[in-house]
C-alpha cells in the first residue's frame, strides 16, 4: 500500500508539473478532483458529500484546489473557506505542494512557529513530509482509522507543550512523527478509543529504535526517548515514558565498553 500512495503523488507531481498555466477551475478538476479525491477514498458514500465550483466537502473536510501565485497567499483564503464551511480539516493542492490543515489546533501567539494549524506539509521540490502522504487519505482523517489525528496532536504539542525552542524543534517533531507512523504500521490506528495513547507502552519505542532508527549508542537511544518522552507524558499517565534508565537496561548492546555512562 505503501508504494500505491508514493504512486499517488508521483502521479499528482507529475500532472501538476504539466498543467503550469491551467485556471483554477481546470486545475480542480484535473489534478483535485480527476486525481487526489479518486485515489485517496474521497469518492465512497459513506459519508455526506457537497461539492462547488472549486471545492469538495466530505464531513468535516473541505478539500480544495488553488493557482495563487504564493502558497502562502493561497493558504491563508484557504483557511477561511474553511472557516466559511465550518470545517475543522482541510487539504489544499496548490501547485507548490499539498497541506493538510486543522482548524481545532490551537496557536500559540507566545512562540514562533508559523503556519501553527498546518499538520502536514508536501512541497514537491523539498525533503517536507512526503513520506506520510497516505495520512491525507480519506480513511486516515474522516474514515475509521482517523490516523491524521497523531500528527494534529504533535502540532498541538509543538504550539503549547514544546518547552524547546524553534531551532530544536525539528529534531523532536522527526522523531515523533517517525515513532507515531510505526505504531500505525505495526501496532494499531488511532480509531475512535478515548485516548490511544494509553496503549503505546514502552517496548513499542525499542522495537522503533530496533527496526526503524540508525541508532548505535547509548546517547542516540537516550536522545530518541527524550525527543518523545515529553510528547507521551502530556498525552498519557501511563507511566511507560517516566523513566530515562529503562533505555540503558534495555540497551546493554551499548554499554559493554566500561566506560559506558549514562
């Protein structure tokens, strides 16, 4: 399935590449709708659907197209479409790239961070997050699994948890995303259980740093944990994230040189 979504997006890259000077009208049917909404499971009638001009509703979902000259330009009247249609989620394909947006997040006037309602950002010609284009489908925001809502609360987290500072962010939000796609992957999907964050216990993160880090010491094990601890421990008291030792019990691989230190 993996490949099938990298397919997608090739795909949508490639027709975006193509169709520079299409009108908004025609780069919504063409790209949004012939493209994006038939592969990504928009087309189901399982939930309401209302369709415009240059848009299409599904729930709480307001996906759009846009030629603005500046993404940013584009965003931002996508952001009140969606105020306009009270819709909490949204995704807009402009021909910069494809944001998927969450009008329940709350901003932090007190930090940085821009774009503080964006969850998840694709722009073709740069390393953004690519990798997680299967969290735009339909299954993964208004279906079952609902498994957008882990990256929301990440960029919840970075807007009012995150004690770090902006330099460092990229670091934490790395690691939390790539731990966060694991657990769906191997473990289970968000759905609709009170608070799923109960159920990631700690061997999940030393099966992630087994199976899906480079990591080859006791530093780079600790440093993963800690990029994630505070993140769970807002989330869940489980207890499972509390104790920083348990990294070095676990990975005794790392210490047998004597002059391991913690």
């Amino acid at each position: 399935m993996e490949n099938t979504y990298k397919g997608i997006l090739k795909e949508i890259q490639t027709a975006v590449s193509q169709s520079v000077n299409l009108a908004e009208e025609e780069f919504y049917q063409k790209i949004v709708r012939g493209n994006f909404i038939k592969n990504m499971g928009y087309e189901r009638r399982d939930l309401c659907i209302k369709e415009y001009v240059n848009a299409f509703q599904k729930s709480n979902l307001l996906i759009m197209g846009s030629v603005e000259e500046r993404w940013q330009k584009g965003l931002s009247a996508f952001v009140r479409k969606m105020r306009e249609y009270s819709c909490k989620w949204g995704i807009l394909l402009h021909t910069e790239g494809i944001w998927l947006v969450n009008l329940d997040i709350i901003p932090n006037t007190q930090n940085g961070f821009t774009n503080s309602q964006v969850v998840l950002e694709i722009r073709y010609r740069m390393n953004t997050d690519q990798k997680y284009f299967k969290y735009f489908s339909s299954e993964n925001i208004v279906g079952e699994k609902r498994n957008a809502y882990f990256f929301k609360d990440i960029i919840d987290y970075r807007n009012n948890g995150y004690k770090g500072n902006e330099k460092s962010w990229p670091a934490y939000e790395s690691a939390l995303k790539r731990f966060l796609d694991f657990y769906v992957e191997y473990k289970g999907d968000y759905g609709d259980e009170e608070n799923i964050y109960d159920n990631i216990k700690f061997p999940t993160f030393v099966e992630f740093v087994n199976d899906r880090t480079k990591c080859g010491s006791l530093k780079s094990a600790r440093n993963s944990f800690f990029y994630i601890k505070d993140f769970m421990q807002a989330r869940t008291q489980n207890g499972e994230f509390d104790d920083p030792d348990r990294v070095k019990k676990v990975f005794r691989i790392f210490c047998l040189n004597t002059r391991c230190r913690m």
